[in-house]
C-alpha cells in the first residue's frame, strides 16, 4: 500500500475570485440587510454572519434581471469606490473569499477581473487594486488570470512579493508572448491547448497544440515543474465526447512527458448547463486524476478533491455521473430523468458556484 507521505500533491488552483463569479437570485444565499437592501449574506474571516449589499449598478444588468448576482464583481466595486459600511462590507466579503479557498487547501488564488468594466484602463487599475487587497490576506501565491496580455503584467508586477511569484494564466499559441512575461516573473506558467486560431476539437488536437506550448515553454528556459498544461475542459452539455477529448488529452500528455509536468484545467467547466454540478464535478475530477492530472482550477470550498475520491463508484448516483461524462448517457437523457426524479439529491452548494 502506498504511503500517505508517498502521495502526489493534488495542485489546487482556487478559481473562485472572478468578476464572472454568480448567486442565484432568489436563493439561500441572498437576503436583506439591516436597512431591507437586498444583499448577500456571508460569513467574514471573524466567523460572524455579514451582508453585502448589491450595489445598483449591479442591479441594473440583464443578468441580475436573470436571477443572477455577479457576487465578486459586486464587492469589488463596493470595496473599491464604494464609502462607508458599504466599503468596509465589499473589503470582508473579498477577504473572507480568499481565506476560505486557502483553508479549503488552495495552492494558489486565481484573480481576474475582466468583467468588472469593459473599459482596459479599468480594467488594469481594477487588477493592480484586487491583487494587493487579496496579498494582503493571502498565504499563497497568486494567479493572475485575464483575456488580456496588459491586465495579466500589471497583476504580475503588483503580485510580486506576495507569497512567492505569481502562475500567470495563461499562455497559448494565440499569446505565445505570455511566456516572456512568465520567464520575466519567474513564476509557474499554465499553458493551454488552444490553437493559434481557434480551440482544439478533440484529443489529437489537444495534445498537439499542448505539446507545441510545452516545448515552446522549454525552450523559454522555464523549468518543467513550472508547467501547468491545460488541455482544455468543455461543457459536456454541448457534446458528449468533450469529456473523453479531455481526459484522452490527460493520458497521452501524462504519457509523454512523464512525472515532471503538471496537468490541470477548469474542472468545473466540464458541468456548465446541467443541474447536479457538484455531481458531475466530483466524477470528472475522479477520472481526471486517474488519467494523469495532479492539478485543477477549482473551488476547493464547493469541490473536496478529497470528498470526491471518497465517493462510491458502485452507487447509482456515481454511475449516472460516469455515463454522462464517458459518453454513454447520450444527450445526458438517463442523467436529466434522474434529476427531475429527485435521485440526485445533490448537496446545497457555496457562495461562487455557477
């Protein structure tokens, strides 16, 4: 029997201090502050419950007309331009977020705020702002994550002297140049299988696209152990092959460049437009540690890389997962008649799960 001490440290990627994070509205996680301002409630770093009122330009959007908050983006520009209380508010909310990914055994916090303005100068000030609020609390390195070149080296060089070099997120054949600014800071990279052009559309591509990062990443001078290799995790709702292209990409990147590398991705992106996410999350990340991943962007609040190797693959509900994620279970038909069947029964899910 291997040892405890013998096992592989499963690399978490804390996904959860996005812009695009949401809550359900109306839902268990949203209510009304002292003043009846609709608000979302949450507990700060003191272990006391707290709201954060939904500010009203947040109130204004077509998602917040959906039944979605922006939950992130809303303490963002509460803390950030907001006074008062308010302010004080937006600052617990972001900082107790943080602190509940590291003691959930975040390695790492991704931060990114493409969406909190569409304006880049926003943008950029926005990043520079989150990255020293977040270092401030944080006892982990951070992930500057962002759509854009300009954001991630402003939030790199405001990440610098927190916890160690920040993981840029990410680089790919489409921002090649990512991996100067990685070599720059020093920092761990994740590369992603996107093509120059376009994403890939099944395995082969995935590993060819990935490979090419990988030795372009070599090349660079970055240390294999500073690789995080996406092959890129998509919604098995749109195709039922999206997570065998995935996990296929697992084991023939494991397969090639052996022990050295790191492999990750969105694991949650995998369950995006089903209900029972937490379901499907858990089964996917099981199946990607057999293929070869030792890492993932995930909310380790909401997903227990441990509770999830816990679970039992002989029960129904296990089975369900497995089906929709192989394949088997074709426009996930078996799986959404056991849902409206109430069979799931899937746990209440945290602040930050979309």
């Amino acid at each position: 029997m291997t040892s405890a001490a013998a096992t592989p440290v499963f690399r978490i990627i804390g996904e959860n201090i996005h812009t695009t994070r949401i809550v359900r509205r109306p839902g268990p996680l949203v209510g009304s502050d002292e003043e009846g301002r609709e608000a979302i409630l949450f507990v700060d770093e003191a272990g006391q419950p707290r709201t954060l009122p939904i500010p009203e330009e947040e109130r204004r959007t077509q998602e917040y007309d959906e039944g979605r908050v922006k939950h992130v983006r809303s303490a963002v520009r509460l803390a950030k331009d907001g006074d008062g209380a308010d302010a004080e508010a937006g600052l617990a909310y972001l900082r107790a977020l943080a602190l509940r990914q590291v003691e959930g055994g975040a390695h790492f916090l991704d931060i990114n705020v493409d969406e909190v303005s569409y304006r880049l100068p926003e943008q950029i000030e926005t990043m520079r702002w989150l990255v020293q609020t977040i270092a401030a609390v944080a006892t982990v390195p951070l992930s500057i994550d962002s759509s854009n070149l300009e954001i991630i080296a402003a939030g790199i060089a405001a990440a610098h002297g927190c916890c160690g070099p920040p993981l840029l997120n990410s680089a790919s054949l489409e921002r090649v140049e990512a991996l100067d600014l990685a070599v720059e800071s020093g920092g761990a990279v994740i590369v992603t299988a996107a093509g120059a052009s376009g994403m890939p559309s099944d395995t082969a591509e995935r590993v060819h696209n990935a490979s090419r990062m990988i030795e372009l990443a070599l090349e660079h001078g970055i240390a294999p152990d500073l690789l995080y290799v996406d092959p890129l995790v998509f919604p098995i709702s749109v195709d039922g092959d999206f997570g065998e292209h995935c996990l296929g990409a697992f084991r023939e990147l494991r397969a090639r460049y052996g022990a050295e590398i790191h492999l990750t991705g969105g694991m949650s992106n995998v369950s995006f437009g089903l209900p029972g996410r937490r379901l499907l999350n858990d089964v996917f990340l099981v199946l990607a540690i057999e293929a070869g991943a030792d890492s993932g962007i995930i909310d380790p609040v909401t997903n227990s890389v441990e509770q999830a190797l816990e679970l039992d693959r002989d029960s129904h509900r296990y089975q369900l997962g497995y089906n929709v994620l192989s394949g088997a279970d074709r426009h996930c038909r078996a799986y959404m008649k056991a849902y409206r069947a109430g069979e799931l029964e899937e746990p209440e899910l945290g602040a930050g799960v979309r």
